[in-house]
C-alpha cells in the first residue's frame, strides 16, 4: 500500500484518480482550494482544504504523514483565459508548483507525476504527435505546462526527485460507475456541451469552422476515457515508486474523430437529436490534434480499456442523465 497526496484531487482528472488508487489499495489524502473542485467529488480518502501557495500548510502536511509520491492536477487549464491573464496562469501553474516542488525536497519525497498537456507543442508539424514533436507552445497556458517539465528535469538533476509527465490530449467521459463525471463551471469541453444539448440544458451546440483541411472539415481530436488517463497516472507513479527514471509521455487513443463524426454518435448513443450551429474558427484550433502514444503503451504497459468514443460518451451521458443539475 502507498500512501499518495493528491493536489487538485476536487477536480475532474483528480477525483477520478482518488478514487483509482483507492479501490487498488492505496491511502489517499487530497489537497484542494475548491476554487475549480468540488468537495463532495471526493468520494474516498482523506480531504484538506487549502492552496499549494501556502508553504506553512504543505510544511504540516508533509511533515504528519510518510507520502510515496505526489500527483498534481491544481493548474488552471483554459487557453482562452491564459492569453487574457497570462499571470494568474504564471503564478498557479508555476510558482506555485514550484512551492510545491521545494517542499517535496525538503521532505525527502521523490515520486512526482505531473499533469502536462499536448499545448506545450503547439501548432502540430506532424500527426500523430510523438514525444520527439518540437514543443513550440503557442500561449501561456502550454507554456506554463512546458515550464513546469523543464523545472522537473532540473530538480530531477539537482536533487534526485523523479518524476513522470504526461501530456494529455482530450480527456472525456465519465466514472464507468457513474459515481463521478465532468463538471466545470463553466462547461468549455465539447463532449458535456454536445450532452447538454441532447439533455435540453443548452440550447445547440456550436461547431466553430466547418472549412479545415480534413475529410469532412471539422477539427480532429484524439479523446481518452478518463479511467484510461487515471490507469496511465497510476502506473507511472509504479514505475517511480520501482526505481524508474523520470519520463515524459504523450498520452491519447491515437485515433482522431471530427467534431461532426462526435457529435453523430452522440446522437446515436442518447437518441436525441439537437440544434447544431456552425459559428467561425476560433484563432489557434489546428485542424488535427492525435497522439502517438506507444511509448506509454511499451515502456508503462498501458492500454486503453475504453478507446471507442461510443463507450466514452455513453459513460458521460449516463452522468449527464443521472447527476442533479438542477435549472439550467
């Protein structure tokens, strides 16, 4: 049994992690300010709220339990919003990681997993995307991410803290229990916005630029199920906790779907149908954006369980279904 802090563990990804390490036997003690998490999504384990800004408190933390390794999801994560307040992103993605970081090391614990993204490669020269893709992050968002991976590569040298970073391309669904599910406030990610349509909670659904250069001219995405994103989380931190080296990993299907091909099948999975309005290209949207994940797959021996975009929307719209939303 390994003893873990989750930071951000309120949080979509991180509440679904909680519960991951959990049912494998783990001791979990999550850590999160609520500012983007909620607290009742923390199902198992034990809670503290509070901010990795705050030293004096991850100094009592660390210093009342034995941790085997830390998982970090608390960064703000929307592109739009880094652009429009680039230090806000600066400061919680970075500095405060960093805080996070000092304290680790002073407390002697070496067995890091970082929540990264495919932003930190910006526009793609190439799909599907492997870890040896130039990282050009093209807004502060990815390279706040990008940041972090270079300062995890120096305290690896300078103090021996092991880590292992995967870079996410889309994660989607929900709990296959359908205990957890995805729920920010705002909604900005495509699968619960395309199920708030099919629910009637939103009106349509916009799909922004229906002229790129793909086979029907909607934007192509590579969506993981999110316990196939956990199940990566958890045996990178194996691998760490075993002695293993710090790594980086890029972490998708490697299939892309259009948002057109998304949104037939969901149609086809809630039987509903629903408006669907086409609006302008948003500025910095790549036509395609798919993983090369094999070296996840060789070196970590992970496998999606879930790969087909049917079970991960059939999965999000029993949450969609089932959680008390209330007035829209």
């Amino acid at each position: 049994m390994m003893k873990i802090l989750i930071v951000g563990g309120a949080g979509y990804i991180g509440s679904h992690m909680v519960k991951m390490l959990f049912q494998a036997g783990h001791y979990v003690v999550t850590l999160d300010n609520l500012s983007n998490g909620f607290k009742d999504a923390v199902k198992y384990g034990d809670f503290i709220e509070g901010d990795i800004a705050d030293s004096d408190l991850l100094d009592k933390i660390f210093a009342d339990n034995q941790f085997d390794g830390v998982m970090h999801f608390a960064s703000y994560i929307q592109v739009g919003e880094s652009v429009e307040k680039p230090s806000m992103y600066y400061r919680n993605n970075v500095t405060n990681t960093q805080v996070l970081l000092d304290v680790m090391v002073k407390h002697d614990v070496k067995c890091f997993i970082f929540s990264s993204t495919a932003a930190t490669f910006g526009e793609p020269e190439y799909t599907p995307i492997d870890e040896a893709h130039p990282q050009k992050p093209i807004n502060p968002y990815g390279h706040s991410k990008l940041m972090v991976e270079q300062i995890l590569s120096d305290f690896d040298h300078a103090y021996g803290l092991k880590s292992v970073s995967l870079r996410y391309f889309n994660a989607a669904g929900a709990d296959p229990d359908g205990e957890l599910g995805e729920r920010h406030d705002p909604e900005t990610h495509l699968i619960p916005l395309v199920l708030q349509a099919a629910s009637g909670r939103r009106k349509n659904i916009t799909v922004f630029g229906d002229d790129y250069d793909t086979p029907d001219g909607t934007c192509i995405r590579d969506y993981i199920h999110i316990n196939d994103l956990c199940s990566a989380h958890l045996l990178g931190l194996e691998h760490l906790v075993n002695g293993g080296d710090s790594k980086a990993y890029n972490m998708g299907n490697g299939q892309g779907y259009s948002i057109k091909e998304l949104i037939d099948v969901a149609k086809q999975v809630t039987g509903n149908d629903f408006e669907v309005v086409t609006g302008p290209r948003r500025d910095g949207d790549p036509a395609r954006l798919v993983a090369d994940s094999k070296l996840l797959q060789s070196e970590l021996g992970w496998k999606p369980e879930y790969p087909d975009l049917e079970d991960i929307i059939r999965h999000a719209w029993a949450w969609e279904q089932e959680y008390p939303w209330g007035e829209a």
